[in-house]
C-alpha cells in the first residue's frame, strides 16, 4: 500500500500511547499529521476528535488515529463530521474489517482499554487493509447520508417502564 497521510489525535490519557502510534505510523514510511496534545495537561477529547475529522474533510490527511481513555468519546466526536468514518477498535481483526466493508477513514482506540503492542497491531491493520467495495459500497454511501431523523418532538416515546 502506498504512503498516507496519517492523522493522529489525542487527549491527555492516551498521550503516551500516541507518541507510541505516531513512531509506528512514521516507521511504517507514512507521514503523520500530529494534531496533538503533546502532553498530560488535561484537555477535552471533543476538541482532538474535531480536529481530527476536520483533517480528514479538507484533505489533510487520507487517515486519522484517535486516541483517549476508552476510545469511545474521541469516536463520538470524529463521527460527529460527515465526512469521518470512525470505528472504535480494539484488535486487529476489527481494524481491518472496518476498512473493508465501512471503509473507515479513521479508528479510534482506548489507552486505558489495550496495551502498546495491540494498539500498534490495529494501527497497521487499519493502515494495510484496502475497502472491498462491491457489496458494501451502497451502504458506506448511505453513512455519509443518513436519512431524516425524527426530532426530539417527533420521535415516539418510549412509554414502558424498566424493572
């Protein structure tokens, strides 16, 4: 697979774990786009999540690596962009399906989830696999085009008490 583009982001959990991912990256021969932090002064993951989406839009970057605690939060956020399609991950396996048949621009992944080494697994997974295309086009279209969601007001209830 040819060089890319790499986008990299982080919030101050998963700091360490992005200095790690960003030597893999750029040992891997491909040219990271470091959006930060650059340290373990707090900051709110929300912020690194945009960035990295927005990265991706304006062509900055062809893939992005999220990094926080969990993963999850820094996901929400990159998704929040139409244009990023970003898969949490926590192996290799599901780093290479959410190229395959999602076409994933980005992964995010959890410091305090996974260790370095299956961190670094999924980052190459995620970098070597190509999308599959055929069957699994039609549907990756529709993520950039979600239908109309109802609003708030709109939606139906949910009237049914839990136990």
């Amino acid at each position: 697979m040819p060089a890319l583009r790499v986008a990299i982001a982080s919030d101050h959990a998963a700091v360490a774990l992005k200095r790690a991912v960003v030597r893999a990256v750029e040992a891997a021969g491909h040219e990271v786009v470091d959006l930060g932090t650059d340290d373990d002064a707090p900051v709110d993951y929300p912020d690194y999540g945009y960035a990295l989406a927005t990265a991706l839009a304006d062509g900055r970057a062809e893939r992005g690596v999220a990094l926080c605690g969990s993963g999850i939060g820094i996901a929400v956020a990159a998704n929040r962009n139409p244009a990023c399609r970003c898969a949490q991950v926590a192996e290799p396996l599901s780093a290479r399906m959410a190229r395959t048949h999602n076409d994933a621009n980005a992964i995010a992944l959890g410091s305090r989830m996974i260790g370095e080494a299956m961190a670094i697994a999924c980052v190459e997974a995620f970098l070597s696999t190509g999308f599959e295309g055929g069957r699994h086009a039609a549907r990756v279209a529709k993520l950039g085009a979600p239908p109309s969601a109802p609003s708030a007001e709109e939606a139906i209830p949910f009237t049914e008490e839990l136990s």
